[in-house]
C-alpha cells in the first residue's frame, strides 16, 4: 500500500510551456524575483496572499504583452513573454499546493487552496485563450533548435487537447468544468486528509509482537486504552508485526475506510465531470483523453498492459499466495484463505522464517541519521553533486531543512526535506516542485514530504526504519534529483519533470535499486548500537526476501490501475465504484474484499492519477531495464551514472521519453529484464 503514497508529481499543467516583453524586464524579473536566496518560505497566511496575487498580476501583464504584440510572430516577442508568465504561474502553483498540504496553521493551508484555485483557474483560462493559440500557430520556429520545435509542437497539441479551437459556447462549459473538478478533487483529497482514525486497544498484552521502540512510543491513555492510528507509523508496524489478529483486522477496516461515506458522493462527482468534459472535448471517455498524450497512446493499450503484467505475475503471485497459506495453516489448520488484512504479517513471517530474515534485527541497521547519510554519500557520489546544508533560513516548521545542490562550485538547485509527521500534514510521501528551474533564468527548487520514524521523538535520538521506509525515501529522493538535474532547460515547458506522465516514476523506482545491494547498503546500514556494518548474510537475505511478494505486489497493483482505468473508461451513468471495485478485485487480486470496506474513497490517485495508475509500473518495466546498465557495470560505477544523468535525467522534457531512453540503452526499452525479474525466485 506504500506504493500509493509514493510520490506524485504536479506538473499537468506545466506540459504547457511558459512567457514579458523584452529581456530587460525578463533580466529584472530573474534577478529580483528569482533568487534562490530571497525566496521566503515560512510564510504567513497574508504574505502567501499577496505573493499568489502578485505572481497572477505578473502573469496577466505578460499574457498581454503577447496578445498586443504586433508584426509577425516571433521567438522573442512570443515564447519569451510566454516562458515569463509560465514562471509566475509555477512559482504560485507549487507554492500554493505545498503549502495547503504541509503549512502548520490552518489560516496558510485555506489560503494556499484558495491560491490553487485562483491559478489553477488562470490556467486553464490560458489553455482556451485564442488569441495566445493564433500567436503560437503563427510562430515560425523551423529555424529554431530541436527543443525548441519540440517545445512549440508540444504546446499546440496542449491547446487543441484543451478545447481552444471548440465554440464559444464549448470552451465557456469546458472552462467551468475545469474549474468544478479542481474544487472536486481538492474536496475529495481534505475528506482523507481529515479523516484520521484510530482503534483502541485494551492492554499492552494486545501489542504482542510489536517492536520495544514502537511499544515505549504507545504507553496506554489516562482512560487505559491504547490507540493505534491509521498513519502509516502506526498503521505499517501494526499490520506488519502485531499478532493480534482481530486488532489487524479492525484497524484495517478502519484505514480502509477512510474518506467513507463523504468521499462516495464526491467521487461519482469527479467522475462524472471528467466523463463530462472528454464528451465535450470529442473523445468517448476521460480514460482516452488522458491516455492519448501518455507513452502508452491509448486506453487500450493501457489495458492491454495491465492483463500482460497481471499474467506475467499470475504465476509468481499464486506461488506467494500459497507459501502465505502454509504458514497460516500454523496458526490455523483449517484456514482456507489469507486475508488482506493477513497480508503483510503473513509476509514477514515467512520471510523471517523461510529466508531467516528477521525484519526487526534488520531495522537495527536502519537508523533515520544514517540513512540520510547513506542516501547522501551514494547519490553525490554516484551524479558527481554535492549537498550543503542552508543554515538560518526562515521556513514552515522547526522540522525542515534546506540544501544547496552544487557541482563543484557551481549551485545547480535547492532542495528541502519534511521529513516527520505532524498533525494536518500530507499524510504520504511524495516529492513536490517548490520552483521549477529555467536556465539562466531560475534555479529549479523541490521538496520531500515523508512521514518517517522521527529521532527527536526519542529520548535518545533513535528512529529506526523499515526497509520498505528506507526504499520509499530513496525513491522520493529520485524525483527529487530529477526535479534539480533536469531543470536547467531554457524553456520551464521542457524544463524539470516534464516528460511524458508514464515516464515519470522511472527514474524513482530505478533508485530503489540501491537499497537491496550490499555495495551501497554497506556504505550506510550500521548497527545503532555498535556501528557495525550490515553483515553480508543479511543483505543477502534481505534481497532473497526482497524479491518474496513481488509477484503479489504487481498483481495487486494491477487491480488498482484496473479500478483507475475501469471508473474512467465508459460513460459513468450507471457506476457503482464499490461494485467495480469487488468485481476488478476478484477478476486481478489474489485477494478477497474485506466486507465493509471502501478503500476507493481514500485513493487519492483517482483524482491526481484519474484514469491512468499504470503508469507505476510502465514505469518500473522501463526502470528495470535502466538498471540493467547498473547492474552490468557495478552500482557505483559513476561513468554510467553520468551517462544516465546525461542522457535521462537532464534533458527534461525536451525530447521524448522514449527516444531518451534509447540514447541511453542504446536500443528501444523492452519488457525482458522486467519478466525476468519477476520470474526470478
Ligand atoms: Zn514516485
């Protein structure tokens, strides 16, 4: 279920390119407003409103220098006012939505929605103006360089897929379902956000097989219960090791019901609208639309993919499921099925047992402090950057701290990480764009939210992880890099995460990699209390037991892209999520529906990914094959890492995805490493 919470990314919009009047004002804007040093993030509810403000007022100013421009269109009267306007509308964009998520008061979080509101508004007002759709149809950039061409290319699609070239009456209707589905989809993610649950447990006997740092961490209340919490450091421990069964099963009825009821009405809305808006548009659904400018091209093929994966893994996932039986029928002789809810306790007792990997012993290597480090030391060493850290800077909370990015002395971008959790945060983890970076323009700025074991926590300074906490930073932490290394592109519309949507996890999942291999585990896993490093035996069998579930987990991820393209590939008049939802879950999942459960109304990818959930494990099929270069020449080897950087990560979206990955490879991306892979017992 981590795999959910792993990061997402708020570049829809910015697959349209960006633009003042002349380079003089541009110069002043780069210089006064985008200085990596005088941005402010700690923010207060007022200067958040007067920034977004500010940045739309920005933005209007060079949309109409574009549209008075006179005489025959040209680069600098046209894409460069354009690329201007597009660094005002990033700027308030990300900050806003940052700032609804993460923002300790409440007055900043309203405010930040509002901000995305008012921009998200801006922006697709943008999308159906004709005027700015002539002057770019207008632009001769046959002279131009590749990104360039490419740029422009992409941006006319971006408007016709936008409706500009529809009636009048159309593009009115187009905008203001534009405009519902964005308030829809912000109701629909604060209805999760706000529902946090917990279950109460009678004594500490029901904590049995808890580790001792979690159990000090849950003393009983003043009323002698103990409350275990739907978060993910209460909810991943407790499924994973606590051995009173009933408790697993109430909480996780609980964590799958979170956003239930209101999030049922609010998500027939959502669908609905889109469904709506796709008609307008001229396509038979949303899950056409949002297909046709993806990688995959097509709702078919998307489904196509997902009964290919679901059958590549049948095989490894029924032999999981089996091995998960076995050990039940342990405890319970006559047991027929593993639950959902049995899932993740049943995993890591035949790991312990079968691969002897005690995930426990294991979390004594995984200290928060040194993992950082670890993380650290492996990624400067491995892309040839190094990371400095701001001291002194106001930001959002006392947890926050900020770096510098540099190669050698020059600084390529500034990162922040929020790592812990707190009340009223972004409960996943997820990297966020904070700016994103233009050459000689802006440096690119981007953000880590987790919620991690905190040390501070802790008397003594302890924050001991679980692996799967230790992938899921690294894989945050390879869009993070992605967001610095390709952001340096001249035009923000190629510039940073731009790629094609199903491109993007790539680079993230690709950097898990790193935690199940003893060159780059040994460089960082020490034993809290000895620093002795991970001994090999260990990592040996942590890769062993890495690879057990594998085949359960893709399947299980293919009955969640199913529910993604199944809600939003017909026309949804007569939908019952909850019905489809136990339909795709019997017909791709080698698990049962748990009777009561809702788990579509705290999916929050039905809104952010829509249609389109493959797109993890597009991406991990064409991940796998990147690594295949690794895993040939060593995973430290830092001339393939410069090639990666080079040839993946720093073009953006200035090229496609596909032709990038071939620049790399050296020939197209297939499906082998990845079946084999998942083969590979
Ligand atoms: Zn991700």
């Amino acid at each position: 279920m981590l795999r959910i919470g792993r990061g997402y990314l708020w570049f829809l919009v910015l697959a349209m390119a960006p633009g003042c009047a002349t380079r003089e004002v541009a110069m002043e804007v780069a210089d006064v407003r985008w200085s990596v040093d005088a941005t402010a993030l700690e923010r207060t509810a007022a200067r958040l409103g007067n920034d977004t403000a500010e940045h739309l007022a920005w933005a209007k100013a060079f949309r109409s220098r574009i549209l008075e421009g006179v005489g025959p269109r040209t680069i600098e009267s046209t894409l460069v006012p354009y690329n201007e306007m597009m660094l005002h509308l990033d700027a308030a964009k990300n900050e806003c939505e940052l700032f609804a998520v993460v923002h300790p008061n409440a007055d900043v979080r309203s405010t930040a929605e509002r901000g995305a509101q008012d921009v998200n508004k801006f922006l697709t007002d943008l999308k159906l103006d004709r005027g700015l759709f002539q002057a770019f149809s207008g632009l001769d950039v046959s002279a131009a360089d590749a990104g360039t061409r490419f740029l422009v290319e992409k941006m006319l699609r971006e408007f016709r897929r936008a409706g500009v070239d529809q009636s009048d009456e159309a593009r009115v209707r187009i905008a203001g379902l534009n405009d519902e589905i964005v308030k829809i989809g912000q109701e629909f993610a604060r209805n999760i956000r706000d529902d946090e649950r917990e279950i109460l447990l009678d004594s500490p006997a029901e904590l049995a097989g808890m580790p001792r740092d979690w159990i000090d961490k849950h003393p009983p209340g003043a009323d002698g219960k103990i409350r275990v919490s739907t978060r993910y450091p209460d909810y991943i421990p407790f499924q994973t090791y606590a051995r009173h069964a009933q408790g697993r099963k109430k909480l996780y009825i609980e964590y799958r019901n979170r956003g239930y009821p209101k999030n049922m009405e609010v998500l027939n809305r959502l669908i609905a609208r889109r469904h709506e808006l796709a008609q307008v548009l001229g396509y038979d659904d949303w899950a056409d639309y949002v297909t046709e400018d993806k990688m995959i091209e097509s709702a078919e093929n998307a489904q196509s993919f997902i009964d290919r994966v679901a059958q590549a893994a049948h095989d490894p996932a029924q032999r999981e499921f089996n091995l998960l039986l076995t050990r039940k029928r342990q405890d319970e002789p006559a047991a027929d099925r593993v639950e959902d809810w049995e899932r993740a306790y049943y995993e890591q007792l035949v790991k312990n047992e079968q691969y002897a990997l005690d995930s426990q012993a294991l979390r004594a290597y995984l200290n928060f402090p040194d993992v950082l480090d670890g993380l650290f030391t492996i990624t400067q060493r491995l892309f040839g950057v190094t990371y400095r850290q701001v001291q002194g800077l106001p930001l959002w909370h006392g947890d926050v701290t900020a770096w510098d990015v540099y190669n050698g002395n020059r600084r390529m971008g500034r990162f922040y990480l929020d790592l812990f959790p707190r009340n009223d945060k972004y409960g996943h983890a997820a990297q966020f764009d904070y700016h994103t970076g233009a050459a000689g323009l802006r440096l690119p700025q981007a953000v880590l939210v987790c919620n991690f074991p905190n040390p501070k926590e802790s008397p003594n300074g302890l924050a001991l992880m679980e692996h799967e906490e230790v992938v899921t930073f690294f894989h945050e932490f390879g869009h993070l890099l992605h967001a610095i290394l390709s952001g340096h592109q001249p035009w923000i519309g190629v510039s940073g995460i731009t790629t094609e949507w199903d491109f993007v996890e790539a680079p993230s999942q690709m950097l898990e990699e790193w935690c199940f291999h003893p060159e780059s585990l040994r460089l960082f896993a020490r034993h809290y209390q000895t620093g002795e490093p991970i001994p090999m035996d260990l990592v040996e069998k942590l890769r062993r037991a890495g690879d057990f579930g594998k085949g359960l987990q893709t399947a299980h991820q293919m009955y969640y892209a199913a529910v993604s393209l199944g809600y939003y590939n017909d026309d949804p008049k007569n939908l019952d999520t909850t019905a489809l939802m136990m339909e795709l879950q019997r017909k791709y999942s080698p698990f049962d529906y748990v009777d009561g459960t809702h788990f579509q109304c705290s999916f929050g990818h039905l809104d952010q990914y829509s249609a389109i959930y493959y797109t993890y494990m597009w991406s991990l099929v064409i991940a796998k094959d990147l690594f295949s270069r690794f895993e040939e020449k060593g995973l430290l080897d830092s001339e393939t890492a410069a090639q990666y950087r080079r040839f993946i990560l720093e073009p953006g979206g200035s090229k496609k995805a596909a032709e990038l990955v071939q620049d790399f490879l050296g020939r197209p991306f297939s499906f082998d490493a990845f079946r084999t892979w998942l083969e590979k017992t």
